[in-house]
C-alpha cells in the first residue's frame, strides 16, 4: 500500500495523486492526437476516416500513458499512490481528451467537424491551463500561452501534413 510522504498535506496528497495523473493524461490525450487526426481528416476528406484514426489515436495513446504511468515508479519513495490508480486515471484522461476533438467528425460535413473540432481544440486547451492555474498555481497568462502554443504547433503540424499529402 502506498501513502503519501510524511510531509505532505492532504491536499498535496490529491493534487499528486489524482490532478497531476489526470492532467498529464488530458494534456497528452488533447494534443498527441491532434495530428494524426488532422492530417487524416486533409488526407482523406471523410469525416469518418478521421474519426476513427482519431479513435484509435485516442485508445492507443490512454493505454500507452496509462501503462507508463502505472510503471513509472511505485509510488512508496514519492507519495505519488498506488500506480495502478494512476495508470488508470492517466489512460483515461488520455482518451478523454483525445475524443473530445474527435467526435466532431461524426458529423458527415468536413467543413463542419472540422469548424467543431477547431472549436473543442481551443476550449480543450483552456481547460488544460485553467486546471494548471487552480491546481498546480501555474500564473494563468504564462500557462495559457504555454499550453495554446503547444498545442498550435502540434495542430499546425497535423494541418501541413494532411495537406502535404493530399498535394
């Protein structure tokens, strides 16, 4: 069983415990996916191409961060709990916050999941930063830049790619 170290605080114990793990995933979730889809939704011009390469991206990147965070360390030396609880919060946040930006392309309308998706990218990254701000007291200006530019560049990447390709 794991507990957090003797020096923290209930509170610190929750922030390291469930924010961060969930954090990470909504971040890696919100943004790894970002190119694959979008250059698949260029690529192809199908809105349902893009939704399930924007699945699997989503799936496979929740196990992958959920299998990492649960082996990344035990938990006993850092207070960071049980790795199995944080493996499980980690991958599901991942997949979250890749299928936020995904579902738009349910719609049968590239022009209109596309205008959505755009939409949920931009409020996903708020989000993002807003729980950086409250949780991990990340000055609001600084975090949403941080978290906006990461986010363009990847987006942007995703975009070049799918119309490199379509070319």
């Amino acid at each position: 069983m794991t507990s957090p170290s003797p020096t923290s605080t209930p509170a610190q114990a929750f922030i390291l415990q469930k924010i961060q793990p969930a954090l990470l995933g909504l971040m890696d979730g919100s943004v790894s996916t970002l190119a694959p889809l979008f250059a698949t939704a260029g690529l192809t011009g199908k809105p349902l191409d893009a939704f399930y390469v924007g699945l699997a991206a989503s799936v496979g990147a929740g196990i992958s961060m959920g299998l990492a965070e649960a082996l990344s360390d035990d938990g006993v030396l850092s207070g960071r709990g049980h790795p199995t609880a944080r493996g499980v919060i980690t991958g599901f946040a991942t997949i979250v916050g890749g299928m936020l930006h995904t579902l738009p392309f349910l719609l049968a309308d590239l022009r209109a999941a596309l205008t959505l998706a755009y939409a949920v990218v931009v409020v996903e990254l708020l989000v993002i930063a807003f729980i950086r701000y409250r949780y991990m007291r990340s000055p609001l200006a600084q975090t949403i830049t941080q978290v906006i530019v990461g986010g363009a560049v990847v987006f942007g990447v995703g975009v070049w790619l799918g119309r490199l390709g379509a070319a």
